[in-house]
C-alpha cells in the first residue's frame, strides 16, 4: 500500500524561468548533474518492521542515489562534502553548504512512523543556488512499502529535471537460468527495476521462455513447454491462477498485449509456416491476421493500438514490418544489411527498437515506424530482445558474451548509457512493465 498526500507540501511549485534546472536527455554529450541526495533524517529513531527510522532514512537516500546515477544524467556527491539537513531543516536546508559541494540541486525529506504502523517518507526537491524548492510529495506507506516510496521520490525527481515521465517505480519480468548448457533450466522471474524484491513464478519444472507484461495490471503472457507441448499461457501474479491461450495443435510463441491489456497477439506454427493470432482475453476467441508462405511472428502493438510492427521473412530475408491491427495493409520499414528481428514499439510512439543482425552480431537498434532514422545503441556480440522503460528512454535487454553468460542490460537513447541489471542467476528475455499502481 502507498499513499500520497497533498497536505504535507505543495506538489509542485513553478520558479522563474530564468532559474529553472533542467537536464536535456536528448543531448549526446549532457554532462551528469552534480546532485546533494543525504540521508533523510527521522526524528527520535524509532523501530519498525522495516527497520529503525533513522536506518531506513540512510536506505532511502541510497535508493534515490542508485537510481538517479544510474540514468548517467545525474552525479550524486559523496556523503561527506556537505552537512546533512536535520529534521528541523528538511523545509530550510543549509544552502550553503551544498553550494560549497558544489551541488546543483538537493534532494532531501523525513522518515517517521505513525501511530497506526505506517510509515511517512516525505520527498522535497530544491535548486541549490536559487533557494527554489521544485517539487515536494509526501507518501504514507506500510512498512513493506518503503521502497516503493524511494522510487517514487526518485521519479519526481527525474521528472521535475528532465520534463519527462520517471520509469523507477516500475518492475522487470524475465528469464532465469542455471544448469549446465545441456540441460539448462529457465524460471521465470519478476524483481524492481533496480533488482530488489525479486522473486521466481515458476519452479523450473517446465521450459519457459518470452515473458511479458500486460500494461493494465498484474497479468503476464508466457510460452512454456510444459507437457512438452509448446504454447502461450496467461499467468495473474496477484492470484498465482494460469489459463493456456487457445487450443493449438502446434506451437505457439512469442506474444504481447495490446495498449488495453484486452487482446494478446502472438504466434502460431504450422507445416514450417508462422503466422500472427490475435487472442481476446474476455471471450479467449482467436483470430488469424497474417497468412502465406512465410514465418510471421514477434508482434508488437503501436501505443494507440491501431498498428502491429512485427518481423517477416516474406521478402526473402528477416525483416519488419508494420500493419494495421486488423492484418491489412502491411508495410516493410527496415531495409539495411543484415537482419532485424524482436521489434517492440516505443510507449512514446516515435520509434521501434529490434535487434539488428549484421555481421555475426546481434545488437540493439532503433528506427522510426515510416522506417528512417535507424541508429545502432549497443555495440556487443549478442545483445537482443529489447524492451522500453515506462517512459520511452531507456531500453532493457539480454546480452549474451561469448563464453556463454547472459544478463540484464540497459541502454538509453544516447547509447551511451549501457549498464548492467543485477539479478541473482543468468538471465534473458526480459520485458518492462508499466508503472506501478
């Protein structure tokens, strides 16, 4: 549970343009902001189920610092260049100490504990030089809900600097693997963007691979071959329950939900052939929207849901295309060497990230939907199956070295930003899911 109250402080107040701070994250060559994130201070410590009030207040910095830096747009400064604010000073920090830091803004708030068990972690923003205070939230959360919190604080932040939507708050689905090559094993996986509160959903017992997450809840897609029988299941994480997705006599694979979370489309094979299904989830009906002689699949809804982007052989060579979400009107966009392939479109709509094969490498690329524009981010041996951030910017992917481990990476529109994503085992096939609600 998390709460946000408006009675604690103003959600937003606007400064002068002239004093505005703000980051370009389009720019290439953006150095990172000088950022003051302390510890949030509590008043007298008190115990709680997730800790003692002045350690979560530490924690809750840190979380705000890994986040922030982690964009590559934001440069947290050590602990010790500044004087911390006090309880007292959460509303009329030392300015002048983070000015000597050479801090250009200050993030700062409280930690205490309710009466009722719930804690309180207030979050406030301020510009350095001018005194300004940018933005300020308060949440009220149970224990469990902490965290929670940190990124929330983390997205207002990444928000009032940068003018777009934050993507902290959000989680990641994948594939988890162990064993030897021969009989690996793959559990599907869900954590915090950051790597945090991660749990498996499944035992291993059977093979599963490409999970995704509907936009509108706590629903993901899945193909797993329990049985030995290759097809699509819908699993709720908030009940545990599974349902399989129609009734194939062959393989079915490689699904996404639609902007509404009411239709999945994915694949279907039959006689060496693929082609694309559309499953409404409601009535479990499905219906064909691409036939022929050639392998269609890895389906991707525009953010308005009236086009598919999605990868074809059908022109001699694996390449995409975009039709409209009825099957009609297909259009091939990607025309440079090599192949293209797991095309996902943006939430913002301005543009299709895919794997670019080319050379004997896979990498991360993004086009525009007409098909121009197309840019290389990644630079790897086996970098493949990206998946955007909540927000547009950042994309998540598998990269695979040559020895044979894979992980979790990020990359941001820049490619400049490539980062690794903590998870406990080797892991592939991640999707981004959406906000948290």
């Amino acid at each position: 549970m998390i709460r946000t109250f408006a009675a604690l402080f103003l959600a937003l107040i606007a400064v002068p343009a002239a004093a505005q701070l703000r980051i370009d994250i389009t720019s290439g060559s953006q150095a990172a902001m000088p950022v003051a994130i302390p510890a949030f201070p509590t008043g007298a410590p008190v115990a709680t189920p997730a800790g003692n009030t002045a350690e979560l207040g530490r924690q809750v910095a840190d979380i705000i610092s890994n986040n922030l830096s982690g964009t590559g747009l934001f440069r947290p400064l050590p602990a010790g260049a500044f004087a911390a604010p006090t309880m007292n000073q959460v509303n009329a920090p030392p300015f002048g100490s983070f000015r000597t830091a050479a801090a250009q803004a200050l993030v700062t708030g409280f930690v205490t504990a309710n009466p009722d068990g719930t804690l309180t972690i207030g979050c406030t923003l301020y510009d350095v030089f001018s005194e300004e205070k940018l933005a300020a939230q308060g949440f009220t959360v149970t224990p469990a809900g902490w965290r929670r919190a940190a990124h929330k604080c983390s997205d207002i932040v990444y928000s009032r600097l940068t003018g777009e939507s934050g993507y902290f708050d959000s989680r990641i689905v994948y594939v988890a693997e162990s064993g030897p090559r021969t009989k690996r094993v793959k559990r599907l996986a869900v954590m915090d963007q950051d790597g945090a509160n991660h749990r498996f959903l499944t035992s291993g017992a059977s093979l599963v691979l490409m999970p995704r997450f509907s936009p509108v809840n706590e629903t993901l897609s899945y193909m797993s071959f329990q049985n030995d029988r290759p097809r699509m299941w819908i699993y709720n994480m908030g009940t545990g329950q599974q349902q399989p997705v129609g009734d194939f006599d062959s393989m079915s694979f490689a699904g996404r939900f639609s902007p509404d979370g009411r239709t999945l489309v994915f694949s279907v094979t039959r006689a060496g052939n693929s082609d694309i299904h559309a499953y409404d989830v409601a009535s479990r009906t499905t219906r064909r929207l691409t036939s022929g002689n050639s392998i269609d699949t890895s389906p991707s809804f525009s953010p308005d849901g009236r086009a598919i982007v999605f990868e074809s052989d059908r022109g001699g060579s694996q390449q995409l295309y975009v039709m409209n979400a009825d099957g009609s009107g297909a259009q091939r966009i990607s025309f440079g060497e090599g192949r293209a392939g797991s095309p996902v479109w943006s939430p913002r709509g301005d543009l299709i990230a895919f794997t670019r094969i080319q050379g004997g490498k896979f990498r991360i690329a993004v086009i525009r939907p007409d098909g121009s524009g197309e840019r290389l981010l990644t630079d790897s041996w086996q970098d493949e199956g990206p998946s955007w951030s909540p927000n547009g910017r950042v994309i998540l992917f598998s990269r695979t070295e040559r020895n044979g481990r894979s992980s979790l990476r990020s990359i941001d529109l820049t490619g400049r930003n490539d980062r690794r994503i903590p998870t406990p085992l080797e892991a592939s096939d991640p999707a981004w899911g959406p906000l948290l609600r």
